[in-house]
C-alpha cells in the first residue's frame, strides 16, 4: 500500500500577520491582538515573533505584555479581515487538491499522496510562496505519513517552517519531548499524565496498556498509538463545521490543449462538485476555477454570482465561461471547479424569472424590474422561490 503523504499547513502569529498584510509600516515591530486595548483590560490573542521574543504571550493581561515590552502595538481583533483571509489561504489549497480538511481559520490539512508529479517538499515550497506571495502571510508546513506527524512537524519550526518527520524518525525526534509537547494532550490534564510518571511522549510510547486504560481509558490508548506514530484518520474535506469551500481538481494523464478534452473534465468537476453540494444541502455564490499549465504556472479566476447555484449544469456553464476568458491557448496539466459563499439551499432563494434573460446585463434589469415593483406595489408583490430544474436529484 502506498504511504500517505500528509501536509499540516499552520498559519503563524495569523491574525497578528492579517494585520501587518493590511498595514505593511507594523512589520518588524512588535505587535499583539487584543481584546479592549484601550482600557488595557483585555488579553493577548496572539502576537507577533518580535513581541514573543520580549516574554509577550498568548492569554496574559496587556498591562504584563506593555511591562515586558513597552514599545508593543496592540490592536483590537478584527474578525472579518481574519474570515476573508482565512477563506483565501484555502481556497489556494484547494486550487491543488480537493483533498483539504480545514480544522481551524488558520491551519489544516492536505493529502497529496496522489500528486506524484512534484516531489513533496517543492510542493510545500510553492505553496508557502503562494500565500506569501498572493497574502503576504506567513505559514509553516509539516510533512508526515499521517495527521498526527504532519501536525507535530508543523509546530518544529516557525516561522516558515517546512518539516518532515517519517515514522522512522518518531523515537528520535518526538520520544525526548516533553509530554506537554504532544498535540492532544491538554493543558489541564499535564498533571495527571506526570504523576502516572509519563513525562516525556517516550514514556507515554511504551507506557503499560492496563495503566493506561485504568487511568485514561480508550483516549490513552489511541493517544500512545500516536505517540508510536500511528494514525489511521483520514484527511476529510467535509469535517469542519464551518466549511467555506467544496470543490474538485483533476490532474489530466498528459498536457493538453484539446478543448474536448477539456470541456469534458469540466463536466465531470461540475458532476462531483454538484454531487457534493447536494449532500451538503448547499447552493454557492461563488464559482473559482483553476488552471495550471504544463510549466507549472497557475491561475485562478473567480465570480460572484447573483442569485446561488447548486446545478451541474449551471456550474459547468460557468467554468467554461471563466476558461473561454482565461485560458491563452496553452497545453494544461489540472484543471479545478471550486465554490465558495455558501449558504444552506433552503436560503438560496432565486428571484422570479419573469423573462428568458441570457445575459448578466438583462439579468441586472431585471434585478432593477422586481425592485421597482416592489416599491410601487410593496413587499409582497414579488416572491422570491426556487426555480424547478428537470436535473434536481430531490
């Protein structure tokens, strides 16, 4: 069986970077997050490696952080800039895989075992250069067989860290840290780990089983699997609950340049992105595809749509529409259909098609048509509703 290969992408200091993105004049500098700055109330949510380099750490008051380091920037949190980065930085990742599990706004995980066309460490090269490059973020990537490696990898070396840790090199590297080191061991529980004498992730690696299902029951259990390094979880795109994108990429067996060809992997994206859809109970605003070349170079184009579609059909028409624009005639390598701006269908309501309107500049029209009925003859005049499709799977 093929060994997995598995990314944990890490965003570092994230929001604190958001903001340096926004505000290029704050890098450098030390700079913290924090709630009610200006009443020197609040906490640390995260800050810059400059500020961490001056004892600045996350949870402790402003008041400590501005006596540890009088020069320190505080700002308050801005969750909307955060959202729309975060939405962005997966959005590249799923522009080279489908195969992306998002487990926080800043960090996740990506299963690339089936791009064999690059070798792994020059993937996590130009992946970390893209978001740098496109977001002006920062990030470290872990490189294991497994979640639980690539996480612990991750966390090595920051900032832009790239690092591998193969099973081979878990007695090693991972057996002399410190217990409280381990990803899944939480703060509150460190004590009792230590007073069952497990102080280092070895000890808990060749703990006695019996102890550890006394004391810890199956959570132990599964947690010096780990320490062994064994993880049998899978990297599952739909697992965050709060999901911002589905979509689909495909990898061609060879550069191509033929439109049929072509056409016809996008009919196939637009089948398994509807299907997915579907099973979510979702429609999107937001239609992305990706393109990249048989030199590697790589293109997104976007839209933002007027009312929300679900519909193979739709999403095809739209793909081919964005590739008709961006395509310059070159061989492709992968082509992607993805979407963003979700929302839950039984919301994804379709304004009443009065007219046969083909073009974005008739549906604007009509757009203005139903709100000058509304004015004139009220609210409930016009109804919102679904559009009934022949395809619809209900």
């Amino acid at each position: 069986m093929l060994a997995r290969i598995i990314f944990h992408l890490d965003m570092n200091s994230f929001f604190a970077s958001v903001e340096v993105a926004k505000d290029p004049t704050l890098s450098g500098k030390p700079l913290a997050i924090a709630g009610n700055p200006k009443e020197r109330k609040g906490i640390i949510v995260t800050s810059t490696y400059e500020a961490r380099a001056k004892g600045v750490k996350t949870t402790m008051p402003i008041w400590q952080a501005k006596k540890l380091c009088p020069e320190l920037i505080v700002l308050p949190p801005n969750g909307d800039s955060y959202r729309k980065a975060s939405q962005a930085i997966f959005d590249i990742l799923f522009s080279y895989t489908p195969n992306v599990q998002q487990v926080s706004i800043d960090e996740g995980y990506m299963d690339v075992t089936d791009m064999t066309d690059i070798h792994p460490v020059s993937l996590a090269k130009q992946i970390q250069k893209r978001i740098f490059d496109e977001l002006r973020l920062p990030c470290s990537i872990g490189i294991a067989p497994n979640k639980f490696l690539a996480k612990m990898a991750s966390d090595m070396k920051k900032p832009n860290g790239i690092t591998i840790v193969r099973k081979r090199d878990v007695s090693q590297v991972l057996w002399p840290m410190p217990i409280e080191e381990m990803h899944g061991i939480g703060r509150k529980t460190v004590e009792k780990w230590k007073k069952t004498s497990i102080h280092t992730i070895g000890d808990l690696a060749v703990a006695d089983k019996e102890l550890l299902a006394k004391k810890f029951g199956d959570r132990g259990l599964k947690l010096q699997e780990r320490a062994n390094g064994i993880d049998h979880r899978k990297v599952d795109p739909n697992a965050y609950s709060q999901f911002k994108s589905i979509g689909h990429s495909k990898t061609l067996h060879a550069d191509t340049a033929n439109r049929e060809l072509i056409n016809e992997t996008f009919s196939k994206l637009a089948v398994q992105v509807q299907h997915r859809l579907h099973a979510k109970k979702v429609c999107a605003y937001g239609v992305q595809i990706t393109i990249r070349y048989f030199n590697w170079k790589m293109i997104t184009r976007s839209k933002k749509l007027v009312d929300p579609i679900q519909s193979e059909q739709d999403l095809l028409m739209e793909a081919k529409r964005m590739f008709d624009h961006a395509w310059n005639g070159e061989r492709v390598r992968l082509l992607g259909i993805s979407t963003y701006d979700l929302i839950d269908q039984q919301y994804a309501y379709r304004q009443l098609d009065l007219f046969s309107y083909k073009e974005d500049e008739k549906m604007e029209r009509l757009q203005q048509t139903i709100k000058h009925l509304r004015k004139k003859f009220g609210d409930g005049s016009v109804q919102k509703g679904y559009r009934k499709k022949i395809n619809d799977d209900n």
